[in-house]
C-alpha cells in the first residue's frame, strides 16, 4: 500500500510543478534562463553626420532651402498675384450668379426640354436601351472626351512627379533610389494565401469588368465602372505576385500604346460624329437593334476605348505611388 505524501514532498514533485504550469502559476524557466536588460540604442557620431548629410541633400533637391533674392521676390510676386486672381473669380462668379433665374422660374435650367428630350428620345436616337450611357457617349460625349483627357493628363503629371529616374550606375545612386531598387528585387515575399486567392479572383474580376464594359449600353455599367473593375484586378495581380510577372505583359510601354490609341480612337470616331450632326448629315453607322450586343452605334466601342483608359490609369497610379515608375 502507497504511502501518502506530505505537502513538503509533493512540492517537490514533478506533478505539482506540472499542474502549477498547466494552470499558468509557475513558469518552469523563471529564473533558469540568463535575462540582461537591452541598452539603450545610441547613435554613433558617424551615423548623426550621416543622417544630417542626406536630410540637407534632399531638402537641397526637393525643396531647395537655399534662396536667392530672387526667388524671394518670385514668391512674393507670386502671393499677390494669387489675391489677385482670387478677387478676380470670386467677382465673375458672384456676378454670374446674380444672372441666374429666381428660384421657381419657368426660365430654371431644372426646367428646360433637355431631361425630357433624353428620356422620350434616346432609345430613338442613340440606340442605347441605358439612358445614362446614351446621354453620356453620344449627347453629352464631347465632356466624357474631355474627363478621359483629364485622366491621362493626371497620370502624366504623377509621372513627372513620382518617377524615379533608372541609372545604369547604383553606386552614385541615392540612398531613396537604391531602396526603391532594393524593394524591387525582393518584393513581394511569397504569400501563399495571397497568391493562392489572386490566382482565382483575378480572372474573374477582370471578366466581369470586360462583362461590365461590354454591357454598358444594355443595362447597368459602361467604360468608367468596367475600366475601375479591371484596373482593381490587376493592382491584385501585382500585389500578389509583383512586377516581375506582371510587366511581362503590361509595361510602361504598353500604357502609352492603350492611352494612345484609346483617346485617338475617341477623337477620331466622336469628331465624325460631330461633323455629321453639325451639318445635318446621316451617318452610316448603324444603330443597330435597341437590346442587342452589336448595337447603340458608336456606343460599344468608346465604352471600350473609355474602360482601357480608366483600367490602364488607375494601374498606372498605383505603380506610380508605389515604386515611382513602372
């Protein structure tokens, strides 16, 4: 028959430090293990010099903190100058406004024949079954030209910005341009789940963005919201699997060519049709009939010029703003 232990003996047990541990009162390796407190990080006077040194280079490249008289005296000009102009349009708008009709008049733009005008005869004259992509790329197509412009003149602007220009030479590159070299190589680090669910998302975000696109003179949808769609698939697809893949088909090159062709396609098909209206003149494309794929005229194609110019754009922000060129 066991003897029954005393309290001091069962101290000594393993199983009453294994219940203390299990229960979280004892922590077996307290005390067993060699602690020194972490000493305070302090910067050489190598490293201070350093930091000093590239802080005053790039305020000296990007803000030029040294200013001549004449760079003053700009700044001044141009601060009135900016009053100015200022007083100038707030003057021209409060007397534009004071032209307007009182609210309730007859004479309100709210109350013209235009609304009314889209609604009894746009099916008619555009062949679009989509009020609002019919409105959009025939009525009103001379301002989506304008907004597609606008665009690209935006991304140019970012890229004269944000791009890093490439030098053969990384030893005389800056500290900035060599981690973003750097982040080129290694990025992205290999995120299966990441990888794993681009690799089913992204084909069918980019198909349901062309769906999008084709189907913008149908129903709901058209070039902005279907370019959005297949832009966001491929900022996955590069978040996943980074710029090595992706620029294997799409590059900086290949933007320029989508832009170029997209907005001359544009030009070019939306300057017939002006022509021909302006004169009274029957154009030759054909409508098609209202609820098939292959109708609206010239509907379906600048839906599709528009979708790639906003695809290719918001991709082209996105490696902008992340590694400042393609």
């Amino acid at each position: 028959m066991s003897r029954k232990k005393t309290e001091r003996e069962y101290k000594r047990s393993f199983a009453y430090h294994f219940f203390r541990w299990l229960n979280g009162n004892e922590d077996p390796l307290m005390g067993q293990v060699e602690m020194k407190p972490q000493k305070p990080y302090q910067e050489t006077p190598e490293e201070i010099r350093r930091k000093i040194r590239e802080r005053n280079a790039l305020f000296l490249r990007f803000y030029g903190v040294v200013k001549s008289r004449e760079v003053r005296n700009f700044e001044r000009v141009y601060k009135i100058a900016s009053v100015i102009f200022c007083s100038i349009l707030i003057a021209l708008l409060l007397l534009t406004v004071s032209y307007l009709p009182p609210v309730g008049s007859v004479e309100r733009p709210i109350n013209n024949e235009v609304a009314q005008r889209y609604i009894e005869k746009g099916l008619e004259e555009t062949g679009a079954v989509n009020i609002v992509s019919g409105m959009i790329l025939d009525y009103r197509a001379f301002d989506t030209l304008g907004e597609s412009h606008v665009l690209f003149t935006a991304t140019v602007t970012v890229l004269i910005l944000l791009r890093l220009d490439k030098k053969k030479d990384s030893k005389n590159s800056s500290p900035m341009e060599r981690t973003e070299i750097d982040d080129q190589v290694y990025e992205p680090q290999n995120d299966a789940i990441l990888q794993g669910a681009a690799f089913i998302l992204v084909p069918i975000i980019i198909i349901f963005g062309i769906y999008v696109i084709l189907n913008g003179h149908l129903g709901p949808g058209g070039g902005f919201s279907g370019g959005a769609i297949i832009g966001a698939g491929l900022i996955l697809y590069l978040n996943a699997f980074g710029f090595q893949k992706t620029e294997r088909f799409f590059t900086e090159k290949t933007y320029k060519w989508i832009s170029f062709s997209a907005l001359s396609f544009y030009c070019v098909a939306k300057s017939y049709s002006f022509y021909t209206g302006a004169n009274h003149l029957e154009s030759i494309i054909p409508k098609g009939a209202p609820g098939a794929i292959l109708s609206s005229g010239l509907i379906l194609p600048l839906n599709i010029a528009v979708g790639l110019v906003v695809a290719s754009t918001m991709y082209a922000f996105f490696v902008m703003f992340r590694k400042g060129g393609f």
